[in-house]
C-alpha cells in the first residue's frame, strides 16, 4: 500500500479562495498543502478519540466483569483451537 493516497474534491470559490488566503498565512506550499493537513489532522483526532472510546469500553467491561474475557476463540473462527 502506498504511503499516501491522492484525494480529489470540488470545492465551492469561496472555499478555494479561503484556502488560498489561510495558505498564505500558515507555512504550507498552497491551498492544497492546508486542506491536506487539515484533513490529515481531523483523521488523526478522530482516530485517537475512537481508540480513546474502545480503550474506556474494554477497561469499563473489565471492571463489571472481574473475571476478564472468557470466550473461547472457537466459537467465532473455525479451525481455532480453544484455550480449555
């Protein structure tokens, strides 16, 4: 997989002028430079937040549930052996 992928969207004139403007001001090459970071930063945040949340979830189970996760691996993928 490459380390970067190419995104293309429409943006309204007023949008694309803002971008410009704001380019001017933050020390990146361009409007397409500020959209990428800013969208590059969102992802980062919302990923950071969904890994925050299942880590809360997970501690919050363990806590109701004392005796941790006692699933057996084969009830959900056959061929697996079980740890019993």
């Amino acid at each position: 997989m490459a380390a970067s992928e190419t995104l293309s969207v429409r943006l309204s004139p007023v949008t694309r002028r803002l971008l410009d403007e704001a380019a001017a001001t933050h020390d990146v090459a361009g409007a397409s430079a500020l959209a990428r970071d800013i969208l590059e930063q969102w992802a980062a945040e919302t990923l950071a937040a969904r890994t925050k949340a299942s880590i809360a979830q997970a501690v919050d189970y363990l806590r109701t549930h004392p005796e941790g996760w006692t699933d057996d691996p084969a009830d959900f993928f056959s061929g697996q052996t079980g740890s019993k």
